[in-house]
C-alpha cells in the first residue's frame, strides 16, 4: 500500500478522515470496494465466548492468539535473536534459501535499532499491525540483550503495539522477571515432550551452563526448565501458548500427556503444528525420511486435546521476519534497504481510528453468522463435514480460485461452522509445473473437503473439481465466510434430505512438505 | 593451536560470539572468525571450548593446526 495514502489520512488531524481510511483499507484488501454493509446492534462482546473480560482484552486483537482476530489483525517478526542454544532435528540453520517459509529461516539479521525503524514502518503502512514478536531465527532468551533492547526501543517509540516472544524454554526461567516488567503478555514456549526419552529421540543436545548436554541428561533439563518457565509465567498473570510439533512415531501419541501437562500448568492454548519434514531441508528429519501427520492424523490429535484446553489450528508456521496477516507474508515490501529509505511518521491517531473500523467489520461477521446460525438450530443432522474457503482477509470469501495460496478449512456441523485448519497450496516453483500439476496439488491438498468457497472460478478448474467430488462454491463471493458456510450447509442438508444428493465420506488430504515461496 | 572457524560452514547466528571468555571472536564478512591472539581454547574458564560446543554446526570450530598451542 501506497504510504503516502496514510500520511494524508493521518494530516487530517484530530478529525481524522474516516472515507479515507477506509479506502486504504480497501486498498490494502486489494479490492476497490469497502465492506461493512450491515452493522449490528450488539456490543463487541460478540466473539469473546466464554473468556474473561481481562483476558479477551489481551488475545481480541492478537492474530495468534485469537482465531477471530487473525481474519482482521496482522503481526511482525524481527529477527534479532539468531543464536540458538539447542539443536533439534527438524531444524536446519545453514539452509537459507530466499524461497523458503518456515521457522529458524530469514532473509537477514537485524540490530535492536533497525529493527525499531521496521516496527514502525510497518506499523505506520499496515495499520492492522498490533503484534511485534520475537521468535529467532534462533532463540530470543539465546539472544537476551539483542532481544530486550529491541523491545525497550519499540516499547517507547509505539507503546500501543503489543510485545510476545516464542522460546524454547531453556533459559526462560532465569528471564520471567524481565519479561513480567517489559509487559509482554504473551509468551511462547515450544514443547515437544514431557518425558525425556522421547525428548532424547527429538533434541541431539543443549548448551546450557557453559556445557553441551546430549541424550537423556539434555531432554530432562530441557523439560525441567520448560516447566518451570511456564509455571513462573502464568504464576504472573502472562498469557502462555505451547507450540508442539507432531512428529509421527515419536512424539504423536504423546502430545496429549504434553497437552494434559501444560493445560495443568496454566497454559492458555496449545498449538499442535504438523512437522515440515523434506530431504531438501537437510534436516536431520528430512535426511532420515521421518514423515510429518497428514491432515487428518493431525486433525484427530487436535480433537482429542479440544476438551483439555483451546487448541490453536490457524497457526502457518511462519519465519521469524513474517510480516502482514498470518496467511500472507509482506516482508519483501519492508527489506532493511526499503525501511532505511522510508520517512516514517508513526501516528497512532490513525492507527486507532482504522482499528475501530475494523473492530466495526468484526461485529457485523459475527452478527451475520448468529443471524444465519438460528435458522440451523432447527435442523436434525449428524452430518459433519469440511469445506475449504480462499480467502484474503477480513472473514471473507474474497480470493479468486486460480490465486489462492492457501486454503482455510472450516468444520460444518449443526451446531456452526468451526475453523479447523487450513492447506497451503503455493508450492515452491509451482511456475515450473503446468496448470494441471497446480490444480492436482490442490485437489490433493483439500481433497477431505467437501465443498471449496471461492469469490469466483474458471470453468475448467470447477469441472476438475467436481470430478473429483469437491463443489466448487461461487455464489456467496465476497461475504462473510461461516455465514455463508451455515447458509451453504443448510441447503445441503435439505438437497441430502430430499434425495437429490448422497452424503459419502472424503478421503486423506496431503500437508505440504517442500519448500514453499513465502513472497506473494 | 587456537580454534579457528570455517568460514563455508558457518551460518553466522553469532552464537559463538557471546560465549567466548576472551572475546576473541567477531563477524568479518558475512562470519564469524576468531582471533588467533586472543584464543585459549577456553583452558581455565571451561571445561569444553564454548564456541565448539554451542555451534549449530558440526567441525565448523576446528583447531588450527598451523599455528602454536596455546
């Protein structure tokens, strides 16, 4: 988006000029039309469920920590931590191919002080930006005084942008007091098991009191201080998220003693994320030929530990430079180069105004999808089933087929319509193969799915789709998505019941593996 | 024989840098090297060399047997 555009919005001052805004939220959208027909009545207590005032204050704009709020909220990545101090076997540091997205991969290393010229670079041109984390690319308590200037440094100069970090663990402990007095909030710790000969099998060692640890000896004080860290921060009233990564044959099964162990421990969600695992990685995983979980062995895990505590499954997996909504990544437009170039004007006049239309959008989708939820509330079904939706942001259907590069899929089901994961689809040099390769790539990647939402389709696709018992869904272009979703799956419902259709069972879908291109 | 860095295998995460007792080690282009002068192996701060036991590499902090033990 054009930075210019907001600084002019931003001149107009204390009345700031809201027509504006909201064009530059079109614009960001990539579409020329503002949204936000039908308003609603209710408050915005809409989407927060069942979760205490205090702490749906924390998670309402938090895109990782709030399903609802990833639709509408972006965050950003500084990589300024790139020292690690364990090593795991599905991670390989020396691979840094520009192309590839996933964690422990950037483009470059920033110091504390560029990174807080970035910060506000994006927060002044994205004004839905409301998250600043710190992940790596190695660990950010590897890197305390790089990771803690910079939030000293973002603290002061956009103290309305909310601070987290993601660790392993290992020497969170020792920092809970300095995290508790920077107010960062939320706090990621990755944990992968509970019982150190599983450990052993995941972590080759730790450098840990000037001592590398291998084995058995290196999982137990892994596990010991990953613990204790979690316990010391939800001790403080700081909201805690596990990250574990399903590793099949090692650690699948034993992700729900993870679950039980943490949800104890005072845990907020627990985010069980599919292991990337390709040779190309040159991870000890990728060499040894461990496989990650299909979608639905890792769907089946994320449900049995649904009953324990709230199970995060809009996670992507990003790097630690992601930039934008979770499922794009802008980090190109924002290169130290760029961002040293840039008159930055931070201005938080504008960011607020801009966040209250989009607080606007949020209860509109919610109040759409009560409206359409009550007409369901009648039906009799034990029918179940998945629907993919491309969409660009905002809790619409408002991404063309042949673009998406990914896919949201939604559980359907009388009682609503539930996110329950989502299917990148923009394979690494995906240019290299011909349509129908692309094509295959996403039957196969949404191939549980009984029906695919889109804001429109080319005839040969739909009839591809259709061949492969998927429906291809274009009449509900540009609304809300579990609106139409519950509108789509009343019809269906009534087309199963009049004879017209037979309900069947979809197959396995495929996670993909190889490398992905993270630009758009 | 100080330990030296193998400049094609290093990732450059800087993790060796803040575990060297003597300083010995900074980032000259693109990695990280050590400081022949400076390098003591660790011998009387720590039971192993730091830069080689925190590397995320393998044999990337090797000795250099050009030169004199330390």
């Amino acid at each position: 988006m054009d930075v210019s555009a907001l600084d002019e919005a931003s001149l107009a001052g204390s009345a700031v000029n809201i027509g504006e805004i909201m064009q530059a939220i079109a614009e960001h959208k990539g579409c020329g039309t503002s949204g936000g027909s039908g308003k609603a009545s209710c408050g915005s207590q809409a989407s927060q469920g069942e979760l205490p005032t205090e702490i749906w204050e924390k998670v309402k704009n938090h895109p990782c920590y709030s399903e609802e709020a990833h639709h509408h909220y972006a965050r950003m990545h500084v990589a300024v931590a790139p020292a690690c101090n364990i090593q795991c076997n599905y991670c390989n540091r020396k691979y840094d191919c520009a192309n590839e997205s996933r964690p422990g991969v950037v483009s470059e290393k920033l110091t504390p002080e560029q990174a807080a010229k970035k910060v506000l670079a994006v927060a002044s041109t994205i004004p839905q930006m409301t998250v600043l984390g710190i992940a790596g690319p190695g660990d950010p308590l590897a890197n305390p005084k790089k990771t803690f200037m910079t939030f000293e440094l973002v603290a002061r100069a956009a103290p309305d942008i909310k601070l987290c970090l993601s660790t392993n663990g290992l020497m969170l402990p020792d920092h809970v007091d300095t995290i508790a007095r920077f107010k960062i909030d939320h706090v990621t710790i990755t944990i992968n098991m509970v019982d150190p000969a599983i450990g052993a099998k995941i972590y080759p060692w730790i450098f840990y009191n000037h001592k590398r640890y291998t084995g058995l000896e290196a999982a137990k004080i892994l596990n010991d201080r990953q613990l204790q860290g979690l316990e010391m921060l939800t001790e403080r009233g700081i909201l805690c998220k596990i990250n574990s990564v399903m590793i099949p044959g090692i650690n699948d099964q034993h992700l729900i003693e993870v679950n039980k162990a943490v949800k104890s421990r005072g845990a907020f969600l627990h985010n069980i994320m599919p292991l990337i695992s390709a040779p190309e990685h040159g991870t000890v995983f990728g060499l040894n030929g461990q496989r990650g979980p299909t979608a639905q062995e890792l769907k089946a895990l994320q449900d049995v530990c649904k009953g324990e505590m709230n199970m995060m499954r809009h996670c992507r997996q990003c790097r630690a430079d992601a930039v934008g909504l979770l499922g794009e990544d802008r980090s190109a437009e924002f290169t130290t180069e760029k961002v040293m170039a840039m008159d930055v004007k931070y201005d938080l006049e504008m960011r607020k105004a801009y966040q209250a239309k989009v607080e606007e959008e949020r209860v509109a989708k919610v109040a759409a999808e009560q409206e359409e939820l009550a007409g369901l509330a009648s039906e009799m079904s034990g029918i179940k089933l998945l629907v993919a939706v491309a969409t660009k942001a905002s809790g619409l259907i408002n991404e063309h087929f042949g673009h998406a590069k990914e896919f949201q899929v939604y559980e359907l089901s009388t009682t609503g319509a539930k996110l329950v994961g989502h299917r990148r689809v923009d394979h690494y040099c995906r240019g290299g193969y011909g349509e129908e390769e692309s094509l295959a790539t996403i039957i196969r990647a949404i191939n549980d799915c009984h029906a695919v939402f889109v804001a429109k389709i080319g005839g040969c696709p739909k009839s591809n789709l259709l061949k492969a018992g998927i429906e291809p869904v274009d009449q509900y272009a540009h609304e809300f998505i579990e609106k139409s979703a519950i509108a789509w799956f009343k019809s269906y419902l009534e087309r199963v019941q009049s004879g017209e259709i037979q309900y069947v069972d979809r197959g396995e879908a495929a996670i993909r593996q190889s490398a992905l291109i993270s630009a758009a | 024989m100080p330990f030296k860095i193998i400049a094609s295998q290093c990732t450059s995460c800087s993790a060796c840098e803040q575990e060297c007792p003597n300083v010995a080690i900074s980032e000259k282009g693109g990695t990280f090297v050590i400081d022949p002068k400076k390098c003591t192996e660790c011998i009387g701060h720590f039971e192993e060399p730091q830069c080689v036991a925190v590397c995320p590499v393998d044999n990337t902090c090797v000795i250099d047997t050009s030169l004199p033990r330390y």
